[in-house]
C-alpha cells in the first residue's frame, strides 16, 4: 500500500493533543520526554494542558505540531499499522515541511526538532517586531488574488486548495484590501486572527536568520519523496532542501501544488497525521475522488 503523509501546519494546534499517545504508546512516550530534554522546557506538559494562550504561541507550536506529528507515525508503526517499506511520500504544510523531512530521514528527530524550534523562534521574535495580519480568501481564483495583492501591496500567502487563498502582509493594508473585497462583492473574505504575517516579506529577518542557523546543519538526501511547499514540487538534493526550508519562511505555501503532485505518483492513500482533520478537508476539497484518512490521537491508530 503506497501512502502520502500529510503533516500539520501552524494553527491545527489544540490543547489536549499528545496526551493519549503518550499514555497508550511506548515510541511517542519516548520522543515527548527526548523533546522536554531537547528543548530544557515541559512541551508535552503545554501541549496535554495548555493553557491555550501559551501553546499558540508561534515558539511553542511548531515544535510541538512537529513532534505530535512524529508521535503519531511512530506510534502507528509500532502498532504494525504501517504497511511493509517506506511510504511514497511525505509533504507538510509550513512547519510540516521539517516534518516530512524527518519522517523521511533528512535529518533525526533531535535535529528537526531543533530546527523547528529555532525557526518557531525566530518567526516569533519578527512577529512582535512588526504590526502584520492575514485574511482568507474563499471562492476567488488566483489571478484575481494576485491582482488583489498588487493593488495592495501585500502578498498571498497560502494556495491551499481550489478557492482557498490566505493573504498576508502589513496590518493595514490587509484591513484595507479586506475592506475593498467586500465593497466589491468578493464572496468570502475572512480576517484571521494570528500574531502577524506569515510568509510574507515581514518575515525576513526570520529567514536571514534561519539561513544562518541552518548553514550549519547536516542534511541527508531524503528516503522517499518529499515536496516543498515553495514550488510544490519534489525535491531531493541535500542543498536544495536546505535552501527550500530558508526561502519557504517568505514564499507562498503552494499547498495545493503539492497535493496535486503527490497525487500524480497515485498513491493508494493520504494519511494526516496531526490534530483534528484541515488538511483531510483540504484534499477533499481539491479532489473528491483522492482516499483521505486522518489520524489524531491513540484511538485513531488503533482503530
């Protein structure tokens, strides 16, 4: 059975998450306490209890989402619920790019723990130095969203599937093209409430940062396919792949590009490992006929 791995982004964070796995499986039991050493702080105690407030932090999220993830996979492979050999595929939306990296052995689980840790970090420190939002953008077709973007110099963010663009840029301008979109009749234009704009260039001093903190990790050619979000391609070679991490903290995530490549090589499934079901509901909504499973918690691996 040839399986896509699908791993959670910024935002699929709930408090709660981890909590059966680590009480129902020896392997995610052992990266939650490998994870608390690694970091020097309590990221399972956040993650089973909150308070929410602490766990959307950008700095805790993404290493937390990274190795719920992580759990996840190696808790169905203890339970023998992983087909024989290695997946397909893996890709990851945002943060999840580093972990389908990992679940793909382009570096150990301390190394991509480390690395999303630091650029949570570094993406929370250009969060509070600039006054930045996001809004979602529901039925429009790309072009016009790019039409949008240039009109008000902001920049689209996320191309999550068919009619599902997230913009991102400076706070005012992103009230303002809002603004603009309901005065012209635009059928769903969401504000997102996020602590500033995501992949956008006021992320930059996070990703000349993280470019430097990452010149000095190993990377490894990847087991199977995994896709970046900046092209929504494969990719494999080492220096690409390190440069893909560094461009992806201000490029648009082409989520859907990527689904779509994964699903040329016809896998006989996606499998989501992460909280609650987003990107499950984001492969539905760009092909209904793709099979789609989603994984959260022990229950889910067991059942």
């Amino acid at each position: 059975m040839a399986l896509a791995l699908l791993f959670a982004g910024q935002g699929a964070q709930k408090v709660g998450m981890g909590k059966s796995l680590y009480a129902g499986s020896p392997a995610a039991r052992a990266m939650y306490d490998e994870a608390d050493q690694i970091l020097g702080w309590s990221l399972s105690k956040i993650s089973f209890e909150g308070p929410d407030t602490e766990l959307t932090q950008t700095k805790v999220c993404q290493p937390a989402l990274f190795v719920h993830g992580l759990a996840l996979w190696a808790a169905l492979q203890e339970a023998g619920k992983v087909p024989a050999g290695e997946p397909q595929s893996a890709l990851g939306l945002s943060l999840g790019e580093i972990t389908a990296y990992t679940a793909a052995g382009v570096f150990d689980f301390a190394t991509g723990l480390r690395v999303v840790a630091e650029r949570g970090r570094l993406m929370q420190l250009a969060c509070e130095k600039t006054v930045g939002g996001m809004a979602a953008i529901v039925g429009e077709e790309r072009d016009r969203v790019k039409e949008l973007c240039a009109e008000f110099g902001i920049e689209a963010a996320n191309f999550n599937a068919p009619g599902q663009i997230i913009v991102s840029g400076d706070k005012v301008q992103i009230d303002a093209a809002v603004a603009a979109c309901k005065e012209r009749g635009w059928k769903r234009v969401i504000p997102l409430n996020v602590a500033g704009a995501y992949h956008s260039r006021l992320m930059e001093p996070a990703r000349a940062a993280f470019a430097d903190f990452l010149h000095g990790i190993p990377f490894s050619a990847p087991r199977f396919t995994v896709y970046t979000n900046t092209t929504g391609q494969a990719i494999s070679d080492p220096v690409a792949l390190r440069q893909a991490l560094v461009n992806q903290v201000v490029s648009s995530v082409l989520w859907e590009d990527c689904t779509r490549s994964a699903a040329a090589a016809k896998p006989d499934a996606f499998w989501e490992l992460g909280p609650g079901g987003v990107l499950s509901g984001l492969a539905r909504r760009t092909e209904k006929s793709w099979v789609v499973r989603s994984f959260e918690e022990f229950a889910h691996v067991l059942a």
